[in-house]
C-alpha cells in the first residue's frame, strides 16, 4: 500500500510481516533532529542521576574526613599536652634534688676550712646561678603552648645536663679536699 501527500510518502510492505517506511518531507527531517536530542537528553539525565549520587556520597564521605581529621588533630593536642606537663614534672623534682644537694653542699662547707669554704662557695654559687637558668628556661617551657613545647623541652635539657655536669664536678672536688 502506497500513500502519498505532498513531499512525504508512505510505504507499507507485507513482505514478511508489516514494514512502514516514511520518506522524504518534514516528517522525516523532524524525526530525525528529534531522535539525537531525545537520545543525548537521556544521556545527560541518566549522567546527573549518577552524578548527584556520588556527589552525595562524596560530600558525606568528606565530612566524615573532616570530622576525623579534627578528631585527630585534637587528640594530638592532647597528647602533647600530657606530654608537656609529665615533662614539667620530671625537670620539677630534678631541680628539687639539685636544691636539696646544694644545700647539702653548703652544708659541708661550712664545716670545712677558710680556703675549701671560699671555694666551694663560689662553686655553690655558679651552681644556683645555673638551677636558675633551668628554672627560668622552665618558666618558659610552662607559658608555651603545647605545639612548640618541644623546642624549650631541647632548651631545658640543655640546661639540666649543664647543671648536672656542674654539680658532679663540684661534689667530686668536695669529696677530693675531704
């Protein structure tokens, strides 16, 4: 069967079963520029859908590595804290058995001679001028905050094993003019 209407033709064939074929004319143009668009809308429909969904599950996902990245951060904040004030601890008590051994020190040089007192006194002397420094240092390291603790914590052990150097050279030479 044949039917034909201006520029557009229909053809229908029975060869094995029904075929229509429409051609030429507006028909086919309107078709044919209908058919890319329809198909590309689709695509960008379809793209979006998947899009949206990751894009939530991205921003679900990088809340959650923000909220473990200030956990963290805090956590270590916190260690460093803990960290800071046993270390404040430690150099308290060092300090207060260098005092104690001083004292001890001025003790024994009161006993001794004219000459061994004098000098001793003067190495007595260079030593609380050294605890002083350990303890001036100490202040420092409690008014940092925790994140720069570790660079005083490297100025006080500096200054501890100084003292600590000093006073066992002192007790050592006591103990030679005994």
């Amino acid at each position: 069967m044949r039917c034909q209407t201006g520029n557009a033709r229909l053809t229908v064939q029975y060869r094995r079963g029904p075929r229509w074929s429409i051609q030429g004319g507006v028909i086919m143009k309107k078709i044919r520029s209908i058919i890319p668009r329809a198909l590309s809308l689709l695509l960008i429909l379809g793209l979006l859908a998947v899009c949206s969904g990751q894009s939530q599950r991205a921003s679900a996902s990088d809340e959650k590595v923000t909220k473990e990245t200030k956990d963290s951060v805090e956590a270590s904040k916190d260690y460093a804290a803990r960290k800071k004030a046993e270390y404040q601890k430690k150099v308290e008590s060092q300090l207060d058995e260098f005092t104690r051994g001083i004292n001890e020190l001025k003790m024994k040089a009161e006993k001794s001679g004219a000459k061994a007192k004098a000098e001793l006194n003067k190495e007595i002397a260079a030593l609380e001028q050294q605890k002083e420094v350990v303890s001036k240092k100490l202040s420092e390291l409690q008014s940092s905050g925790a994140e720069a603790w570790e660079y005083f914590k490297s100025r006080v052990d500096s200054a501890m094993k100084e003292l600590k150097k000093s006073y066992d050279r002192t007790v050592s030479r006591f103990k030679e003019r005994q």
